[in-house]
C-alpha cells in the first residue's frame, strides 16, 4: 500500500510528460510540407486565414461574408487592434504564424516586402484584365524592384473638410472652398471673427499620422516632393514644405487655429469638428459617415490645396497580399482576385460609400449617383501614397522623429530651427 | 469593511497610562488626526467614484438628455466582439492563472517543504530568480516560443505565462506555509499508510488553505489586470481581456473617442477586484505581513 | 510597474535548508523521499524550465544574433550591444527614465510614509482610512491610467473646470504640455495608485517596531521629530530598504502609464527604457538590438538587485 501509494503519482506523471512530448512533436511535424495546389482550375474547399487591423475590418468583413457565401473556400478573419497591429505581425512572423492573406496599412507594405514576409504577385496581377485600373498609388508603394506583392484593398483619402453654416455666418460662398493654404487662412481668419466659441481653422498637432495625411498633400499639390525617389532621405526643410509648415504656422500664431490643435492627439479629431465650431480642417474621408450633420453643421468636402494653389490627396487605407509563409497561395489569390472583381467593388464597396480600389469605376452608375463618393474617386488619380522602407518607424511612430518635427515646425518657438534639429533624424531614421 | 492591522500584535492605546493634560492634548491632534484621514480618504477614493459617477451621468449616458442613465454601458458592452466576451476572457485567463498558480506551488512547496531531493536548492533559486528578470527581456522570446509550442494567442499559453510571474511569490508562500504545519500531522498519515498525495490532500491542505487562498488572491488580481503580457500575447481582438480591450477601444474609436465608454469599462474592470479584495482583506495584508516581507 | 508588482515583494530565499532529515534515513527510503520529490515539483519545474529559463537564454542569444522576422539568424558579436548604447532614443530614454524613478520614488515613499505613520495606531476610523489609501491598488496599472487618461482630457475631465471654479485658469489644463507637466501628471497617477500599496508595506514594518522602544522614547522626553527620526526611522530601515528596491525597480521598469498617458511625448520626452525596448522589437522590427537592450537593463537590474539584497543581509546580520 505504501510502495503502492508513492509510486502511482510518479507513473502518472510520466505518462502525462510523454503525451505532452507526443503532442509537441506531432505539432512540429505538422509544420512543414505543403499541400500541392490544382496546376489549373479553381482552387476550392480550402480554410484560409487573413488577419486585418480593426480600422478597416467593416469593409474586409463584407468581402469575406460575400466571398464566403460563394462556396468556393473558408476565410476565416482576425481582427488585429491598431495599435498592436505591426508587432502582431513581428511576433507572428517570428514565430512562424502569418496567415495566408495579410492585410496591412499602405505605408507599412515596403517594410513587410523588405522583410520578406510578401509573396511576390506580380505574374499574378498582371494577367487581371484591369490590371492598370487598380490604384497606381497603392500599386506603386506594393512594388519593391520591379515586383508587385499586394493589390489596394480599402482606401482612406485626406479631404478638406468645412462647415457650409459657419461660411454662410461669415459671408463666404459655401460652394467655394478655399483653393489654396492662403486662401485657407483668409477664410478661417474671417470665420474667426465670429467670435464665441467658434475657431477658423482645426489640425491635429500632436498626432504624428495624422500631420503627415493632411500636410503632405499641399506640398504635392505644388509640385513638390517629401520623400526621394527610394525612400531614404527626405526633402522636409526644403522649401515646399517649409512653405505648408508656415502657413500653418501662420494660423497659429494669428489664433485662428482652435488652442486644442495644439495638443490633439487625434483622439478628439472629429469630435472638435462635430461640435460645429470649426470653420475648416483637413481629415479622412472615412469621417463622413461618422459625423452628424445639423442646424450648427452642414458638411462641404474639397481636395486639399497646396500653399499657392493644386489639389491633392493622400491615398492612404490598406492593401492585401499573400504571405510567402502561405501554402494555399492560389486559393488565397482566389479571394484577392475576387475582391477586385467589378461585382465586389461595387457591391461591397461603393454600395457601403467607401470609394472603389479601381480608377475604371469612377463612372460607374453606382459611383456617379452618390456624389461625395463621386468627389472621392475623382481625386484618387491625383493622390499619392508615399513609400519608405522605414516609413513606419519615422514617421507612423510616436517615438519617431517626424512628430517632434512637424508639432515645433507649427507650434513650437521657430521653424527653421525645428527643421534644423530633426531633419537630420528623419534622414537618419530612413536611411537605417 | 476596514483594512485589518497588518501585524497581529496590536500595540495598547498609547493614551491609556497617559495623565489628564495629555489626555486633552491627544483629544486636540486626534481631531486633526480625523480630519486629516478624512480628507485624505477623499482624495484617494474621489477619481473612482467621480469615475462611476461620471460613467452614467450626462447626455452621453442618458439618451441625449441631461439626468442618469445607462447607455454608456450600452454602447461599452457592443463594442467589438462584446463586453461578455472581454469579461469572460479575463474570468478564463486569471481562472486558469489561479489554477495554475496553485496547482504548482502547492505541489512545489510541499516537495520543498517536506522532501529532499537533488535540484531542490536549485529549482527553489531559479524560481526566485524570476523577480530578478524584467518581464521585456521574457515576452519577446515568450512569443516565439509559445508559437513553436501551438499555443500562440492563447487564453491557455497567456495563463501559463502569468503563472510563471506569480510562482516566485507563490512558491515562497506555500513553502513557509507547509514549513508552519508541524511534522508529526503528515508524519503520523504517511504511517497510516497514505501515500503522499493523499496526505496532502486530506492532511496538509485543510492546513495550508488560508496561504492558498492569498496565493489565489494574488494570481487572480495580477492576472485580471495584466496588461503587457496580453498585448503582446494575444493578437485575435475577440480573445483580448478586458484591459487591453479597453485600450483597443481607446484607440480603435479615432477621431472620436468615448470617454463614457471608456469610463464605463474602467468601473466594470475595477468592479470585480475592489469587491474581491473588501472580501479577502484579511488574506491579502497576510501576503505582506507572512514573513516573506521581512527582507 | 512590472507585472509582478506585487509578488516583486519577496526578494530573499532563506538561506536554511528547511526540511530536516528523515527520523529513519534508509537507502530505499532516501530514494523513494528523492523520486517523491521530483515527480512533486515537476509541474513547477516545466514550468519554470520552459517558460523562464529557455527564453532567458533565448533573449541572450537573440541578442548575439541578426534576427530577421523570417530566415536564418545570422551571429554578430556584440553589434547588437554597439548599436543599443549608440541609440539616441534609447539613451535619452535611460536618461528619462532615471529621472522619473528618482522623482516618483522620493514623492511616492515619502507620502507613503505619511500616510502609513496617521494609520499606524488602531483608532476610529483608521481601518476604513487604511482601505481608502489602499483601494487604488487594488485597480490594474492600465485600467487606472485609461481613468487619468479621461480626468486629465480636456473634453471629459473635472478637472479644468474645478480648478476654473477655484479661480485657477480658464477650464482647460495642458496637462502633458510640456516635458515637466507630462512629467508630473503621471507621477501624480502614479502616486495615487501605488501610495496606499506602499502604505501597507511600511505599516508591516512599523508595527513590527516594539511598543516599548517608543515608551523609552517617551520617557527619555523625545518630542515626534526625534521620535521619527532617531528611533522609528532607524528600526524601519529594512523595510524602507525594502520599499525602496521594489519602487524603483517598478519606476525603472515603467510602461503602461506613459504608453497609454504620453504616449512618450512631448517630443518623446517621456520615453522610457521598456518603451525603447517594445519599439525596437515591434515598431523597427529589430528583434536582435531589443534583445540586446532587455538584456542590458536586465543586467543593470539583477546586478542592482544583489547589491540591495546584500546590503539588506548584512544590516540584518548586525541586528
């Protein structure tokens, strides 16, 4: 009993050890070999994994139910949070878990095809019929020597937004937004005047994301640029942008910026503008829907102009591609493929407001009749998505040089010397 | 419901062999004594109950009037994958850390205790070397690890590792607490014929359950409030716990954050474990006052 | 604060070996006491084995190494340590860093023990004050700074307009401003929330000072200041040593309160060493340098660490 009673502990514990090794080896092994893929036809009845980060999980939502109803394979979604959306892939990656179809924010896709965690599609993309109708933008910044490895998937455009009731309070014309930076500050000085609680103009100034979606554009818009040609340098103190910073700076320092741009983080962006005390501010497309219109507030969209006239965007938004870790890479261009398809886009994308990912649809009824929509898709051939390696890093980051720069080159004692001491470190940071 | 005094031995009112005129003059700083612990107890608990009150009080919360109401709950519970869920995984996770937690320095601390075996010393120092780690250094590695063992965004892999940062405690406590149950009891069953799982469980158990209970007190409010390890753990928005969900939350509303929301979720997080610990007090301050604090 | 905040309380393993030997000690009986053993602590072991010991000697390998996300790691030397202590971000941060544990632990453990001396004696009321201080503690890091995060907002907070009421400013309060107000609103959360945590670990060692050292105070005819300064301070040293390892071993550590109050700014400078390290990793996807920097305060730490514990063991031996 006593010989008995000490040793059954200990066989038990053995067996539970040896299960648990069995466990871990069968898990390992299960790790490599893939499953071949149909040399031809439709790859079907496949489960396919696809992760997205949750700014844009309504319209990847939709594509998936659609696709999913079709019977052809599973995909299955995981929604990332934004914040943790770049380490989640990191770690994933590090430990061998990507998914099949990986969805990711435009600027971050020169660092995921760096890393080499993209397959590249460039075989892929070139055999759709509308190849050259896809966002050139989105396309461009998915390319790394010559080779494509990810199609635009959700798009997020920087618009000037203004308040039509404040115009009208302050005399200006409600259908003519301002046409450039100069005009801008003209109208938000004359909205200013009002007095009370209402400010001319609203930007976010302690958001690092947020300065470069809605600054960037005015000095395209002029004909200037912000990044060299591959990314590692930039071009912040030359004078194109120099000139957008000063004419923020402007605002400023004549108080017709709202106090809190100062420090919004971007938290509070659209909150400010929805009280209806702002008279104009450049933010995202996707707030439209989002924002409520009232007796204080009555919505006028434009493009964002340059400091002496032009219009721009920044095409912001995601694209998708297919992980090089992938083993059903046909079923997963299947769903891709599918979602780029005229029925889709305008199905599950127009149909919800969100502007197509394809140029050739602008005139499509379904476009046409809905007429911020129709404004939006007209200005995607005229925006731009910047691309860098370390894009995220220095710019996209808290931590990164670019929000100390862009928040002292408006706010802080001097430009030029808020130029001077961060360029560098952008530069650095780039070049890393 | 008061924080019991940390240390058995309560001293004697100093007054009692105190003479009159000092009698007065304690009466007189007892009052400012009161007044000060009155204002004091204000202040601490003020940004809790503002919290709660704010998180019901308003347009935001009252359906667009002015007055009380529960819409910033409402809202709360239907953001993302659903309050429910966020709840039910944090009660999942500090469950299993707890179960974990006790399972291993129960077993640990009863072999430590009352066995002598080769590593013994070792496993002990290693155990408490833990603390000596910061957490950075682990969770990157942790990750990678997790993913070759299948367990990566886990409730199960994340409670394993939460279980692993409350052993060093854990194991210390249940050490001590087996080395204050006196042998004979243990001795005298083994005689009887138990073996030694039986002894534990029937003899030495009911014995040591006040330490388990601090040790299951402990690991379950570490692990509900844990914020890093799930961050970096957990990648599947609908497994996040509730912390992290909060700040997802805080985030992922952009433009327009809801501090009513955000509110709310503060007073459901901070709910569960104000309540457990008015309840356990007495074996949380054991925690403090069990020796291990004694340097 | 670590996530062990509070089991970070039990640094010392005793230095006995605490069981005795069997009345009977046999060969078979040894043996079969030594396999008992094992098969007890096993569940411990695999778990301390697996998820503490591998990865600590992952990290240190990671942080010799080239780690791509995806591909063969590739041996570098000591490039990794060159480039951690070249970072600038890094650097400054250690600077911050240092900072903020000097200015939270002086703030935090003098006001705890205040707070621990007005609850030191039982009295009316000194129970419920005790719980009151104490409650704050009992909130998660992360949950309490979302809290301070909406008090100190300008559109939800009470703060602008109590202080408004009070005739100080016009409603709103840049809270995070600049460096120095970035710098001691945190702290202030800070001290809320850990006060009464540190509160109970001074109350511990105050009452474990014997009531007749006091009453020989008392008659020698010191007056409270001399009390406090030459006979509960003194006695109160290992404690205070105590609190003093863990508050600055949590501050050195900090994370949640300035990624979730500052987000490390104004113009990062509120970045602290942990934030660096979470960036290399995650944002620059640079496993290697973050390994290496985690291994570098890691060091710093154990190496403080046995320092203080060292310390703490010989003031105990002259006891």
């Amino acid at each position: 009993m006593n010989e008995r009673g000490s040793r059954r502990p200990w066989r038990r514990a053995a067996a539970a050890l040896a299960a648990l090794l069995a466990t871990l080896l069968v898990t390992a092994a299960t790790g490599c070999g893939a499953a071949p893929e149909p040399a031809d036809g439709r790859p079907t009845g496949h489960t396919l994994t696809m992760w997205t980060r949750a700014a844009t999980e309504a319209q990847t939502r939709r594509f998936i139910d659609a696709y999913n109803a079709l019977g052809r394979n599973s995909v299955e979604l995981r929604v990332i949070p934004n914040d943790t959306y770049q380490q989640q892939i990191a770690t994933a990656a590090g430990g061998d878990n990507l998914p099949d179809i990986l969805g990711s924010d435009v600027v971050y896709v020169q660092k995921f095809i760096e890393q080499g965690l993209l397959a590249d599609i460039t075989g892929r993309i070139d055999a759709l019929d509308f190849a050259d109708a896809l966002v050139p933008a989105h396309l461009e910044v998915a390319t790394a020597a010559g080779a494509r490895h990810a199609v635009p998937h959700a798009l997020d455009l920087s618009v000037l937004f203004y308040n039509r009731v404040l115009y009208e309070r302050a005399g200006l014309d409600p259908d003519r937004p301002p046409r450039s930076l100069t005009e801008m500050a003209e109208h938000a000085a004359r909205i200013q005047r009002l007095g009370g609680e209402v400010s001319g103009a609203y930007l976010a100034g302690q958001c690092q994301g947020c300065l470069l979606f809605t600054l960037w554009p005015s000095v395209w818009a002029g004909g200037g640029e912000v990044l060299s040609p591959d990314g590692t340098s930039a071009h912040l103190d030359a004078p194109e942008m120099a000139g957008v910073f000063a004419a923020y700076r402007g605002m400023a320092e004549a108080g017709v910026l709202a106090e809190g741009s100062r420090r919004e983080s971007g938290a509070t962006w659209i909150t400010a503008f929805q009280t209806g005390n702002i008279g104009v501010a450049p933010m995202s497309s996707t707030f439209l829907g989002r924002i409520e219109e009232g007796e204080r507030l009555r919505i006028g969209v434009a493009p964002i102009p340059g400091a002496d006239g032009g219009a721009s965007t920044f095409v912001g938004g995601d694209v998708v591609g297919i992980t090089s870790t992938s083993r059903h890479p046909e079923a997963a261009w299947d769903f891709i493929s599918w979602t780029l398809g005229e029925e889709a886009q305008l199905s599950v994308l127009a149909a919800n407001s969100d502007v197509p990912a394809r140029t050739d649809l602008a005139d499509a009824p379904r476009v046409r009749a809905n007429e911020r929509l129709r404004t939006m898709s007209e200005l995607v051939p005229l925006g731009r998505t910047p691309r860098a390696v370390e894009f995220g890093a220095t710019f996209n980051d808290p931590q990164g040089p670019w929000l100390t720069l862009a928040h002292n080159a408006v706010f802080g004692p001097d430009l030029a010397a808020a130029l001077a001491a961060n360029d560098p470190l952008v530069d650095a940071s780039l070049a890393r | 419901m008061s924080l019991p005094p940390a240390s058995a031995a309560a001293t004697p009112p100093a007054s009692r062999r105190a003479g009159r005129r000092r009698r007065i003059l304690v009466r007189i700083t007892a009052t400012g004594r009161h007044t000060t612990l009155l204002a004091l107890a204000v202040l601490f608990l003020a940004p809790l109950l503002w919290t709660a009150w704010a998180s019901v009080r308003g347009p935001r919360a009252a359906g667009g009037a002015e007055g009380v109401g529960l819409d910033n709950y409402r809202r709360l519970a239907e953001y993302g994958a659903g309050l429910p869920q966020y709840t039910a995984n944090s009660l999942v996770v500090s469950l299993l850390t707890v179960a974990g937690t006790l399972t291993a320095a129960t077993l640990g601390g009863y072999a430590a205790a009352r066995f002598r075996f080769p590593g013994r010393d070792l496993l002990f120092l290693v155990t408490l070397g833990i603390l000596m780690v910061p957490y950075p250094t682990l969770l990157v590695p942790l990750y990678v690890l997790l993913g070759r063992l299948g367990l990566e965004n886990s409730h199960l892999g994340l409670a394993l590792v939460l279980t692993m940062f409350q052993l060093p405690f854990a194991l210390f406590m249940m050490r001590n607490a087996f080395d204050g149950v006196p042998r004979d009891l243990d001795e005298a069953a083994l005689i009887d014929g138990c073996g030694p799982v039986r002894t534990l469980v029937r003899v030495l158990i009911p014995v040591v359950v006040p330490a388990m209970v601090t040790v299951g007190l402990f690991a379950f409010l570490a692990s509900w409030n844990e914020f890093i390890a799930p961050l970096m753990l957990l990648s599947d928005d609908s497994l996040l716990t509730l912390p992290t969900a909060l700040a997802a939350m805080r985030s992922s509303s952009h433009g327009a954050i809801d501090f009513g929301a955000l509110q709310a979720g503060v007073i459901v997080s901070a709910v569960p474990c104000t309540a457990l610990f008015l309840l356990l007090q007495r074996h949380y301050v054991r925690g403090f006052t069990s020796g291990a604090l004694k340097g | 604060m670590p996530p062990t905040a509070s089991p970070a309380l039990f640094p010392a393993p005793p230095e006995t070996a605490r069981s005795r030997p069997s009345p009977r000690p046999g060969a078979g009986r040894r043996a079969r006491e030594a396999r008992t053993g094992i098969v007890l602590s096993l569940p411990l072991a695999a778990v301390v084995a697996v998820l503490f010991v591998v990865p600590v000697g992952l990290a240190g390998w990671m942080s010799l190494h080239d780690w791509p996300l995806l591909g063969a790691p590739a041996f570098s030397g000591g490039r990794n340590y060159a480039l951690a202590v070249q970072d600038r971000l890094f650097v400054e941060a250690v600077v911050f860093t240092l900072k903020y544990t000097a200015v939270t632990t002086v703030v935090l453990l003098t006001l705890s023990l205040g707070l621990a001396l007005l609850v030191q004696r039982p009295g009316r009321g000194v129970g419920l004050a005790r719980t009151a201080f104490f409650q704050p503690a009992v909130v998660g890091l992360a949950v309490a700074s979302l809290l301070w995060y909406v008090i100190f907002s300008d559109e939800a907070g009470p703060l602008g307009p109590l202080l408004a009421a009070l005739g100080i400013g016009d409603g709103t309060v840049d809270w995070f401003g600049t460096p120095g107000a970035a710098l001691w609103s945190t702290v202030l959360m800070i001290t809320w929330r850990f006060a009464g945590f540190y509160m109970l670990v001074l109350l511990t060692g105050l009452q474990a000072i014997p009531d007749d050292v006091y009453e020989a105070a008392r008659v020698d005819g010191a007056g409270w200041w001399r009390t406090l300064r030459h006979v509960t301070l003194p006695l109160l040293r290992p404690t205070l040593a105590l609190a003093l390892t863990l508050c600055v071993t949590g501050s050195l550590l900090a994370f949640e309160q300035f990624v979730l109050l500052t987000s490390g700014g104004p113009d990062n400078s509120t970045v602290t060493v942990v934030m660096t390290v979470y960036r290399q990793a995650f944002t620059l996807l640079d496993v290697g340098v973050a390994a290496a920097m985690s291994v570098l305060v890691a060091l710093v730490l154990v190496v403080g660490n046995v320092v203080q514990l060292s310390i703490l063991r010989e003031r105990g031996d002259r006891r």
